[in-house]
C-alpha cells in the first residue's frame, strides 16, 4: 500500500480525482436555453416531410433529390452539442418547401420587420446521431444548391434564428438558370407542330375552283360538291370568292397563290364585293403577305395580311382524320415534355451555410397599394369564439405569400389587390372556411379607397370533409404541388 503523503500516492489520487471528474464534465447539459420551436404547422398530419440520408461523418454527403437540388456536407465537418468532433454514422434530414403552401402547412412564420415575405423557396437541413442533433464544426461550411421556380436575383437569404425568435439577413447571391429546363422548353417549342388540326376559319383558299382542281386533281367529271365540301369542314378550312393570279416563293421553289393554304393574320372578312376579282400579294418578310384587292375604278380597296402555310397538294395528302392523330399523338407527347418541365426548377441558388436549421431566399412583398379595411368573416357553422381564436389567412394569387390576420385583428387588416388571392380559415375538427379566388376578384378596391372607414364582408364556405392531408388541402385551394 502506498501512503497518502508519497509522491507516488499523491499522483495516483489526482489520476483517479480526474478519472471520476471527467464523466461529469461530459454529461453536462449544453447551457444554451432551450425554446419553443417557432415551427406551429398548423395540421400536424398535413406538415410536409424530410428526406432522411444516411452517411458517415468521416467521409461528408453528396445528396441530389429529385428536384435537381444538392446538398454538400464536408467530411469531418460534424460536432456534437458538447463540440466534439462526430465519427461514424450520422443521418441527414432535409426538406423543400418551394412555394407558400407548403411554407404554411410546415407553421413557418413568414413576417419580416414590418412586412411580408414573398418566397424564392426554402430549406431544412439538420444532422443526427443516435438522436440527438448535430452542429457543423466552426470554420467547416454545409453547401445548398437549392432548386428555385421563381427567377430573379431580388431575392435575399435568411435563417430562421430560433434563439433570436425571428429571422436573419444572411446575404444574397445571383440565381442560376437551370439549363437543363431551357433545353426542355426549346425542345417543346420544336415540338410544336406548325398547325393545329382541325383548321380554324382564320385558314383559307382563295376559291373553291382551286380546290376543287387540287382535290380531284384537275379532274373534274365526278365532282360531288356535298363530299368536297364535308372534308373542308373536317379540315377546317375555309375559303373566299375573291381571285388571285400570281407565283410565289415557298421553300425554295415556285407555286400558285391560289393552291396555298393561307392563314388570315388580320382575322379580316372578306367584304362581298371581292368576288371574282383579282387581287395582288406583296411580300411583307418570311411567308407574310399583304394582300390587295381593288373594284375597277378604285372606289373600294380591301389589304389584308396573309401567311402562306403550306400547298393545298399537301393538305390533301392525308385525310382529316389522319391528320387529327398525328396533331393529337404529338400534342400528348408535347404534354407529357411540359408536365416533366413543370417537375424542373427555373432557376438553383446556392449558398454556404455555417449552420443547420432552416432557411429562406425571400424578398419583402409590394403592400403600396394595400387598404386598411374591417373584415366581417362570416362562417355557416356555429364557432365558439370563446374556445377558439381563429386566424384568417390570406394566400397571395401566385402561391409565393401567405398573411396572417388573428381575429383580434379584423377590424383593421391591410388588404392589397390580387385577382387570384383566396382567404381561408381553420376550424375546429379539421375543416376548413374558403373565400375562394373568384369571390376576392370581385373586391372593389377602387370603392374602397374612396371610404373614410372601409369595411368588407367575407361570407366563407365550409368544405364539409376534414382535411388530414397536403393533397387534401391543396385540392380545396385548388393549388397544384410543385
């Protein structure tokens, strides 16, 4: 045994002093106060998910989502609440919510100062091992290449500070536009076929004799008048009594006007009096003609623009029914091309944070115009405004806002002009009042503005079903997901 007062002794105290020291400085509580989330989705069900990816803390992430964004997280870069560095599995959790509903639905706040937020898109990413949430290490960055669809570079980026209870002024950083969506968008615009089938009236001949040549081509002992006639209609192809006598130029070779297919850019009627009279074309640029045509002795002048379209020869060439499944086959194909150009951002923006949480490109809304005005919110269903304080929310026509006016607050709500708004409330037991964007474009605002104490009545519907869902809750606003 070794005495106490030995040097020996006295080292082997201090070892074990340390050794019972050292679980009590590990196990102690980060002194940072620990706040209510500023995050209140409002249907719980309905708050919009996060993608969850496993990864290890030594190597770092590279995740790409089905929107095109991207996410770095740099190897070595994890600390935990304590700020010792993380080694082996880790989990990341992130999530979009690209426009204002998903925003809402998620509970985010989206006042600034003394405004509003209109949104670019926002992001959550977070870091996670055995449950307890990660940070980054100081110096060590986290990259979001975030997909946008809605270009500008006014829009500046902001975290929700949870310790500060509001949001902060990050910077900004230009957009990038997604080459990818453009090549799609001018791949459509190929796509596009040169004519819709069947023909509108703006489509003609000149007269009905050319046709009949082209139809019968140049054989006219069996003429059936009624037939001819129920095919142009079936092409959609109209045609005037008015005359022409000329060659023009189309793709690169020689051919009668009166054997083309023109199209009336004016959308002028030929007056009665152009019948059987000949007129002139004069090449404005491309395939665009003036046409011009004259009684004989000049009182009465008719000028239309034409475009030349294609032969009469080619039109023929295929049956109108023909016709009609090629247009409807490459106009489903064209459909399908824009519906997977809808799922693409419009533009990426990218930014380096030094810190997980949530974040959001924002810019703050044009109120100018606004009106202060008292709402009468006017429900079919009995409420019980003792037990339950609504909120109406007012969601802006292009899904980028959402405003919040609590009850106590309808005597004086500032209200701005938009053809597509649409107020909603929740009520108790998940349903949900609407005043819906046909109901908001009928405001008044000029009438409004010229009262000294405006005021507007909101009578709102009631959607009979629980909303339990984001499907369910953008059905009954009728706003589509991105």
């Amino acid at each position: 045994m070794v005495p106490t007062g030995h040097p020996k002794g006295l080292a082997l105290a201090a070892a074990l002093l340390g050794l019972l020291l050292l679980p009590s400085c590990r196990t102690q509580e980060p002194t940072a106060e620990v706040l209510p989330s500023l995050l209140q989705p409002p249907i719980p069900e309905a708050d919009p998910g996060s993608t969850h990816v496993s990864f290890v803390a030594e190597e770092g992430l590279f995740f790409r989502n089905a929107s095109g964004s991207t996410v770095v997280i740099p190897p070595n870069s994890l600390v935990d609440a304590y700020g010792l560095p993380v080694k082996g599995p880790v989990t990341a959790s992130y999530r979009e919510l690209p426009d204002a509903v998903s925003i809402f639905l998620a509970g985010i706040p989206m006042e600034y100062q003394d405004g509003h937020f209109t949104t670019a898109g926002s992001f959550e990413l977070r870091a996670f091992q055995l449950g307890q949430e990660l940070d980054l290490l100081p110096g060590q960055g986290a990259f979001v290449r975030m997909a946008s669809w809605q270009a500008g570079d006014d829009y500046d980026f902001f975290l929700l500070d949870e310790q500060q209870r509001g949001w902060q002024q990050i910077g900004t950083r230009p957009a990038e536009l997604n080459l990818e969506r453009k090549r799609l968008r001018d791949k459509i615009a190929r796509m596009e076929p040169e004519l819709k089938f069947p023909l509108d009236r703006q489509y003609m001949a000149f007269n009905y004799e050319a046709i009949l040549d082209i139809y019968y081509n140049d054989d006219l002992r069996k003429v059936d008048h009624s037939d001819v006639q129920a095919k142009m209609k079936a092409y959609g192809l109209g045609w005037t009594e008015a005359e022409i006598h000329q060659r023009i130029e189309f793709r690169g070779r020689e051919i009668h006007a009166a054997l083309m297919v023109w199209k009336n850019l004016d959308r002028k009627q030929f007056p009665a009096w152009t019948k059987n009279l000949y007129g002139r074309v004069t090449k404005l640029h491309g395939n665009t003609y003036r046409y011009l045509v004259a009684t004989r002795d000049s009182t009465q002048q008719f000028s239309v623009r034409l475009e030349a379209i294609m032969p009469l020869q080619e039109l023929f060439a295929f049956s109108p029914e023909k016709w009609k499944n090629n247009y409807e086959a490459v106009m489903r194909k064209i459909e399908e091309e824009r519906e997977r150009m809808q799922m693409m951002a419009e533009v990426y923006r990218t930014y380096e944070v030094d810190a997980f949480g949530l974040y959001n490109w924002d810019k703050l809304m044009k109120e100018e115009e606004r009106v202060i005005l008292a709402a009468d919110f006017r429900f079919p269903v009995e409420v019980n405004e003792r037990l339950t304080e609504l909120t109406a929310v007012l969601l802006t026509g292009d899904n980028r806002s959402v405003i919040s006016y609590p009850q106590y607050t309808w005597d004086g709500i500032a209200l701005i002009p938009d053809d597509n708004a649409r107020f909603f409330v929740l009520l108790p037991g998940g349903l949900v009042a609407l005043y819906p964007a046909e109901s908001f474009r009928q405001i008044d605002f000029a009438a409004l503005k010229k009262m000294e104490s405006p005021s507007q009545t909101f009578p709102m519907d009631v959607i009979g079903q629980p909303i339990r869902t984001a499907a369910d809750f953008r059905a009954l606003l009728d706003i589509p997901s991105i």
